[in-house]
C-alpha cells in the first residue's frame, strides 16, 4: 500500500521542482549614488557671436566720435551782443569748436581780418561769427548822423524799442496829430534804465536813452529838429521793423 507524503513547501515546488528564489515585497531598495549625470550645458554660439558684434560695434562708435571731434575746428563767436554799426574789437570775440561745414563761418585764426571792421546787423551774444554780418563801413557816412533820443513813458511802443529796430521820428504836437520828421531811422543801441537792451517797455524810459541813425540834409535842419523834439520830451519813436519778428 502506497503513501503519500504530504506538501512540504520548504522542500522545493510542487512535483520536488527546486523553489526558485524568495521575491521580497515592496520597492527594490535605494542605492546611494544611483543617479543619471546630467548632460553636458549646450553651448550657443548665436549669444557669443553677438557679444563680440556689440563691443566691435562699441569700439567703432567710440572711434568715430574721437574722429569726429579731431575735426572739429575752431571759429570766432560773439562774446556778448553786438549791436548794428558797431565797430568790433578784439575783446567782443571768443572761440567756438564747431564741426564746420558751412565754408562763410570765421576761424579763429582769422581775428585779425575781423578786428576794426562793423556790424551790419544785430549779433547775439554766442552766435557764430560768418562774413554775411561784417562791413567794411560804419553806420556814419555822410549824410547820415547819430543822435540821443531820450523818452519818457509813452513815447515808445508797449514792447520797447531795441538795437537793430526800424523807426520812424515824430514829433508830439498840442493838437495830437503828430509831425514826422524822419520816416526811417535805426536804432542802433540802448543805454540806461533797468530794461536790459530794450527801453519805454513798462515805464521807467526816462532814464533810457536810444541812439538813432538817420540820414540828414545838406543844412543839418533834420537832425536840428529830432534834435529839439528830443530835448523838450517831443520825441516819439514809432516801430517799422524789427529783425526777426
């Protein structure tokens, strides 16, 4: 009569096939260190190359202005303001460094041709000095004169009156109308008052006196009566023209 042993798990698989080996649960342990390396950084050449554009570039913008300002040259410029028919001197200049395109600007080294010569119009104080504002003659030639005209409130237009302008010269009446005795006149300068150029503009022209040029007769009957119209306060100065305006 036969037996039968009965399952003994510990002795291998069924039919006494050898128990292959024990699966643990749960997650396969860590090992320390176990990770991928990283991959290596992209190089990116389109960043490299455009640093270097930008300092080239930079290199050749600083090489340009340093050209640029070789060629700057030196020209003579107004000191301060320089009235019509005014003889220049050496101590109404400076010097200027321009980059000089325009061929009519003065060089400095040129002062000596400027010194002596007049103004043929208003200069302001820094314009750069060229040949179109320089004469040869002054404002006085015959039969022209220059007269001092002091005015009172009144007897100047609200806006004043300052170098360079056109006048016409009446004369006050009693009746109001007015008698004109020079129909175009310059004025030259102004001098006194606290107006700074300009005089009769907010009151205060007593103290102002403008010079005038006109032209004058054979017998000097013109200017003897500007003259007399000024001295008796009769003077009144009407605006033309004036430069710019």
């Amino acid at each position: 009569m036969s037996v039968t042993s009965p399952y003994n798990p510990a002795a291998g698989g069924r039919n006494g096939a050898p128990a292959g080996p024990a699966t643990a649960s749960g997650p396969p342990p860590s090992v320390a260190g176990d990770r991928l390396p990283r991959p290596p950084r992209r190089r990116r050449p389109g960043f490299a190359a455009l640093a270097v554009l930008l300092v080239v570039g930079a290199a050749a913008a600083a090489g340009l202005l340093a050209i640029r300002m070789d060629e700057r040259q030196p020209v003579l410029v107004a000191r301060h303001d320089i009235a019509v028919g005014q003889r220049i001197e050496r101590s109404d200049l400076a010097v200027a460094r321009v980059a000089a395109s325009n061929l009519k600007l003065i060089a400095s080294g040129q002062v000596d041709s400027v010194v002596g010569r007049y103004a043929t119009q208003n200069i302001p104080g820094g314009r750069l000095m060229d040949a179109a504002m320089l004469g040869d003659q002054g404002t006085l030639r015959p039969p022209r004169v220059a007269m001092g005209i002091p005015l009172k409130a009144g007897n100047v237009p609200a806006s004043g009156v300052e170098a360079g302008d056109r006048v016409k010269i009446l004369r006050r009446t009693d009746n109001g109308a007015g008698e004109l005795l020079v129909a175009d006149a310059q004025v030259t300068s102004v001098t006194g008052g606290d107006q700074g150029g300009a005089f009769g503009a907010g009151g205060g022209a007593g103290a102002q006196v403008a010079t005038v040029v006109f032209d004058d007769d054979e017998e000097g009957t013109v200017s003897a009566r500007v003259g007399t119209a000024a001295v008796d306060g009769d003077a009144v100065l009407a605006l033309t023209e004036r430069e710019g305006a």
